[in-house]
C-alpha cells in the first residue's frame, strides 16, 4: 500500500494522575508533571527558599497519564503512536491493552499500535514508573556495583537510567527528577513503509559540495518504493527494496558554486531548502552547507586541538550549555532563543552541549543554525559510571547513538561529537575503581567503543572525540592536567581555590571546562528569598549553593581580590567582579597564546533555577557583569595585557580572530587613582592578523606608581573606537577608589554616566532585562560614557528593585 503518510497531532488534552488518586489535573505537552502539579495548584514553587524536599513525594510516586481522540474509522495501512521524547520509565496502552513500554528518554519511541485501535472514542494510557525508584531497584540488581557522584547528585542511581542526569541534581542544579513528554505526541499513519529518520552527510569538494542524503524505515511488509531528494533545483530518485525491519537508501545529490554557512563572526549564515520522500511521507529541511574538521595532529608541542570550517581555521569562543530549565516545560523556544541571541551577542561562537544535560529538541539546534552558534555535543553521559557490562542496557545506548547521529546530521551547527564527560577521570573518584581500575575501564572501554561504532557505521562526516577531557583516541590516562595535546578542563581556581594568576600556569591546546562561581543579581536572590534569608551564610543562601563551600569560597574570593564590602547587595555585585575577573584573566591569557590554543568555553552559559553558579547568564537570562566583560573579552580584535614573566614588564598584546589583516590605532594611557590624574603613555598603529598574536607595547616594570593602572582602547581603519581594556598591576583592592561620585542622565532611550574620580567596573541597571550597549566599564572623569539599549528583553522573574548602579568602592 502506497499512501500519504497523515500525522495526527495528540498533544493536547492530556491528564495526569497520581496512582490510586482520583482527581486528574491537565498536563501539557511538551511538558512536565511538576510543572502541572504547580499550574493546578497543588504544590508550591520548588524554587522558593528550601520547598525542594518537601516535593520528592513527586518523583517517588507513580503516574498515570491519559488521552481520548477519535476517529472515524481505522482504515488500510498501518498506525504508529510516536513519543518525540518520553522520560523515562513508562507503560504505554491503548485501549485498555498493552502498546509497549518506554525505558529512554533519549529515543524517539514508535509504537505499532495499528491492531489496538478502534473507530469512534481511543483512550491511550501512559503509566509513568518513578524514575528514582526504579533507578534503585536496578542499582540493586546489577551484579557489578556501579557509583554515581553522590555528591552531585542528591537523588542517586539514575547512571541506571537513559534519562538527563543532573535531574537528580548537580552542583549548580535542583534535584527534582521530573517526569513527563518532552516533544511532540502523534499518531502517524503510513503504508507498509514507514519512514523515521533522514541523515545528510556533506562531501566538499572544489566549488561543489555533494551530499549524501540516506533514508532509515521500518517496513512492515516487503515493499518497494521510490526515494526522492530535491535541492538546489536539482531532484534525484532511487528505489528502496524493503523487507520487514529496518531498512535504508542513499542517495547522492551535488550543489555546485555552493553559498556557504559560517560561524557567528566569520560570514553569513546561508541555507537551503531540502525536500525527501518516500512511500507517501514528505519531509523538509533547511540546511546550512560547512565544512567541520578537528586538528589534533602532532606538532612540536604535542597534538593540537583545532577547528578548521569551510577550510579556515577559527579559534572557538563559548561556554558550556546545560538544560534551559530544572523544569522542562519552562523551556521554551522563545526562552532558549533569549538566552541562545545572549551568547552571540556576546561574541561568542560555539557552545558545548554537556554530556549530563540531554539531546535538545530539533527547534534548538535550528536556532544555533541561525545564529550561527557552533555545537559541541557531547554524548549524554557525565561523571558517574555507567552499567555498560548490562547487554540490554547497551543497546538502549547504541540505538540512541545512532537515533541522534542521524537526527543531528543535518545541522550545519554540529561540529563535533564527544563520547562523554569526564567519565576517564571518574574512574578515580571512586573505592570500587581504586581498587579494582581494570574492571571498571574494561566496562567504560564498551561503552565508549559502542558509541565510536556508531559514528563510524552512521559516517555523517562530523568529528568525533572520545571523551573530555581527554588527550586521543584510546587514551585512558590522566588528561586533566595535560595542556600540550588534547581537550582540558582546568578546575584548579575554583576547586583548588587559587588565585586567579593561576590560569597564567597552563596553555592548553583547547580548554572546554573552567570556571568561576558568583551570586545572581538581587533581582533574582529577591524571587527565591524572605528578606531575613538574604545574608550570605543562611540556611536558604546555602540551599541555593550546591557546590559544597561555594559560598564561603565566594566570600574568601572577594576578601582577596577587593575591599570587604558593607553589605549583602555590596557582597553579591562583587562576588559577579570576582567571577568576572576570573574569567578575563584565563581567557585573555590563552586567546594570547594563539595559535596553540584554539578554544575556550568556559561553565557555564546558563542556570536552570535561580543558583549560586559558575552561568554568566543568570536564570532568567539576565546578563550577570562576566557575560558583559565576555563580549570584551571574546571580541573579534582583542588588545590585552599581560605580564611578562621574564622581565616583569606589562606587555600589550593584539589579538584578531578576524579572517583578513587589520589596521587598529591603540592608545594606552595611565590612571593614577591618588591624584586622579589620567595621562597618555604611547600611540601605536598596528596590523592584526588572523595567523599570530601581535605585540603593541610595552611598559616597564616599575614604570607605574602603586596607585596607578593602565587603559586602552583602539580604534578601527574608519577612526572609531572599537574596543577598550584596562590592566590593574595590582589587585583591586590594593587602589584606593574612594567614593566616586557618578551622575546619570537620560534623554531619548540614552544614558549618559559621567564621574569626579576614576572608576572601576561601573554597571548600570544591575540585574535589568534590558541589555545595554556595554557595561561593567571603567568611567574617568572628564570622559562622559553614553549607552543605550541594544536589546530590550523580559524575565519571568519580577522585578521587585529599582535600577542600581554598581561600581568600586573603597
């Protein structure tokens, strides 16, 4: 039988139910069980104060979900219930009789449902097991003990589960382990053919890119049917000779004079439309035609870690991407976007998409698509280990692996797939891997070989890398503190609580993890806090604070680096200097030893609830001061200073990411904080290139009074400024501010701030929707800033405060 394919959207007038309860409330979809619990009334809000808790009667308890649609009758061919993302554990009927069970939320799950269905009034039945609870009676069962991070994770075992792992907590995250749909629901009628899935891979070559287009289906019955490709204005057909099962069929098309896609920052995002069908189903993509390749090859270092797209090679500048929200129905597209648009806005160009997060919906990955942010992916798998020795476990893995290859292969965002997150390193963090290492790596090493089978089988033409960190391919050593081959993750500020000068120790070739903590705005503290909780050291403050001695590590940060302040407010607009110090003080560093290093991507971009973390954007989206100093610090052309260890003199350096030579006029000046005096040290003219870092100036040691600092600021070939920097020799406590007194006035959507002394780090409108021009700026007197809005955005979150503004004091 040979039938359009009809798609029977299911996603509204679903119900949810506790188990042997009698009162039923509405449940979205996409949406989660919480999340209607909270709509209906009959919890509180787990983000307020310490609710959280109080709430894991949720994920203990058994859900029974359930849908009526009709039809008119149930004719020729054959019916598929499909769950775009189900999570997790779940018994699916229709009808009263069985349809199938659900065990991963990281599978699309197509259930032949054909002989349960009858004309008139359907009932589908989704009885969702708890997640935690089956997660322990597997733990329990396995014949080999397999740990998780326990403290990450406050709800345990879910490394039993094909579900995200950070719901059940993390150092940044809630434990709340929700439950529900996360895509769409759909009853799909075909013919004996049905098609699932549609991988592109790219082959470019001189002015053409060819692309092969493979179609997956599952037959029902012997079939035979044509396959259609169209682009470009080109279409070619192909026949498909299908017996029951799985079955597939390429087919080779060739774009020739090729308009190409590029990252943010490197050209112009361009697509094309892309139509398949067979047997009756149509499907159409806009694709973005890029070349990816990964660098490691050896050099006199050790092996790099390099991109190199449409045959340029590009350092990448991010950071980290976890879920958009604890709950995952507030995750939406218009929210995902806001906070996607803050990290191009930001200058950056890629996001890594951690391995304890999950598999985005399709809409996202169309999102970095346009925006042309650059996706690492890593697969879902993070710090704990993992029951690979369990075959059928396994082969959920292999079948998700292989799922989300081909999903994911028509984006042109995709740049690299990654086998998992620190799971190499986990193997040291636990009694039963110390003592037995070989088990354990022996168990991994199946794991991580399943997963390599699976991108070589699919071929999609993306980069793979087996773990990160990690030095290569079949490398299980140490490679955390390796920096001449490889990925790194450089955690020892933080963890290890050194200065910040101790980013200056390492160069890494590509650094994918590092970070800093910092409190969210007041604006956000006030959603989440009674007034009498807002002092660093509460009980609610501490619920907020995953990473055990975030808090006091926070506060010991600010005592080092600036002047104690007088309150909590002072406290909180420090703690975001700190961080953002912190992370201007790496990246500047290593953008500065280019071309060894080639990457930083620093944890993490966003929050899932209102947390004490290491986001820059807080949750809620608004810009906390270090995502401010990123878009000056991941600017296209950087000037930055740096010491030189040698000579101890303050060397200025240029830095371009650009793809052609450049002409930038800098000017350096020096700031004396004591007599307010603000004097010009040199001008130079200078040409960035893409190819190596370049030296402006230098200024010797000892040449600057205690009480002095250095600013600078370039500008482009047309005369306008189009950057500015300072460097403190000292740390910032060591300068004696003062009070500056800064004037506002605004007129016509302008802000102009004007000051009687110097000032650091002036932030206006701290914790607003609003993005602005810039901000977290240095302001001299007698040199009058201007900003404006450059984006108007609106939270969730109310906004309880008035317009604050935040500069160095003391």
């Amino acid at each position: 039988m040979t039938a359009a394919a009809e798609h029977l959207n299911l996603n509204d007038g679903w119900t949810v139910v506790a188990e042997g309860a009698s009162e039923p409330i509405a449940l979205s979809v996409p949406g989660d069980v919480h999340s209607a619990l909270l709509a209906a009334g009959k919890i509180s809000d787990p983000y307020w104060r310490d609710t959280e808790t109080a709430l894991d009667w949720v994920h203990q308890t058994v859900w029974i979900a359930k849908k009526a649609f009709s039809l008119d009758a149930v004719g020729e061919g054959r019916y598929t219930l499909r769950f775009e993302s189900i999570d997790c554990l779940a018994e699916v009927s229709v009808n009263g009789r069985s349809a199938g069970f659900c065990e991963s939320q990281f599978l699309r799950q197509d259930l032949d449902v054909t002989d349960l269905l009858q004309a008139g009034e359907n009932r589908v039945t989704v009885r969702f097991l708890s997640n935690t609870e089956e997660g322990r009676k597997r733990a329990e069962a396995s014949a080999i003990s397999m740990p998780y991070m326990a403290a990450n994770s406050r709800i345990g075992h879910l490394n039993f589960l094909r579900k995200t792992q950070c719901h059940g907590g993390w150092d940044w995250n809630i434990a709340l382990s929700p439950l529900g749909f996360y895509g769409d629901i759909s009853l799909v009628r075909t013919g004996n053919l049905r098609l699932d899935d549609v991988a592109i891979r790219q082959r470019h070559g001189d002015g053409t890119v060819g692309l092969d287009v493979t179609l997956h289906a599952h037959a029902f019955a012997p079939f035979n049917a044509e396959a259609v490709v169209e682009i470009d204005g080109k279409r070619v057909t192909g026949a498909m000779r299908a017996f029951p099962g799985d079955n597939r069929v390429t087919l080779s098309v060739r774009v020739d004079n090729p308009r190409l896609w590029w990252p943010a920052g490197q050209g112009a995002q361009e697509f094309y439309d892309l139509s398949v069908s067979l047997a009756g189903e149509t499907r159409h993509f806009r694709i973005g035609l890029r070349k990816v390749e990964l660098l490691t090859g050896a050099d006199e270092i050790g092996n790099r870690f390099a991109f190199r797209i449409n045959g340029r090679e590009i350092f990448m500048k991010g950071a980290n991407w976890i879920p958009g929200d604890a709950l995952p129905e507030r995750a939406t597209p218009d929210q995902i976007r806001d906070l996607l648009q803050s990290a191009v806005d930001a200058n950056m160009n890629m996001i890594r998409v951690w391995g304890g997060g999950q598999y985005e919906a399709d809409w996202f990955y169309e999102l970095c698509d346009e925006l042309g942010l650059m996706v690492w992916h890593d697969f879902m798998f993070a710090c704990n280990l993992y029951p690979a020795h369990d075959r059928h476990w396994l082969d959920l893995v292999r079948r998700e692996a292989r799922q989300q290859l081909r999903r994911l292969s028509r984006f042109a965002a995709m740049a690299l797939w990654c086998g998992d997150n620190e799971l190499v390193g986990a193997l040291k963090w636990y009694d039963e891997t110390r003592s037995n290492r070989d088990r354990y790596l022996a168990i991994y090493d199946r794991l991580n070989h399943a997963i390599e089978e699976a991108v070589e089988d699919e071929d999609i033409g993306i980069p793979f890398w087996p773990s990160s960190p990690s030095v290569g391919r079949l490398d299980f050593g140490d490679g955390w503190h390796v920096d001449t081959s490889g990925d790194m993750h450089f955690w020892d500020v933080w963890h290890s609580a050194k200065d910040f000068e101790h980013y200056r120790s390492v160069r890494p070739r590509f650094c994918s993890e590092f970070g800093f903590q910092s409190f969210p705005s007041m604006r956000v503290i006030e959603s989440f806090t009674e007034p009498q909780d807002r002092n660093v050291s509460s009980a609610v403050m501490d619920v907020h604070q995953r990473n055990q001695g975030g808090n006091s590590r926070i506060v010991e940060t600010i005592a080092r680096y600036f002047r104690f302040p007088d309150g909590f407010e002072d406290m909180v607009y420090l703690s975001q200097l700190s961080h953002g110090l912190a992370m201007k003080t790496a990246i500047e560093f290593w953008r500065a030893n280019k071309p060894r290093t080639m990457g930083t991507l620093y944890w993490q971009l966003n929050d899932t609830w209102p947390v004490a973390s290491w986001a820059s954007l807080e949750y809620g989206g608004g810009w906390k001061a270090t995502h401010y100093l990123a878009r000056r610090f991941f600017a296209d052309i950087l000037v930055t200073a740096q010491p030189d260890p040698d000579t101890g003199d303050i060397v200025l350096l240029a830095v371009s990411d650009l793809s052609e030579d450049r002409r930038i006029a800098v000017r350096l000046r020096g700031v004396d904080v004591a007599t307010n005096a603000v004097w010009e040290i040199g001008r130079n003219d200078v040409v960035t290139t893409p190819g190596r870092v370049v030296e402006v100036a230098r200024v010797a040691a000892g040449d600057l009074a205690d009480s002095a600092f250095l600013v600078f600021d370039w500008k482009d070939e047309t005369g306008a400024i189009s950057g500015a920097n300072e460097y403190l020799p000292l740390r910032p406590k060591a300068y004696g501010f003062g009070a500056p007194e800064i004037t506002v006035t605004r007129e016509d959507g302008r802000i102009t701030l004007s000051t009687d002394r110097p000032a650091l780090f002036v932030t206006y409108d701290h914790g607003g929707d609003d993005i602005y021009s810039e901000n977290c700026f240095t302001l001299l007197p007698n040199e009058p800033r201007t900003i404006e809005i450059a984006r108007a955005r609106q939270s969730h979150i109310s906004r309880q405060n008035d317009i604050k503004l935040c500069f160095l004091k003391g």
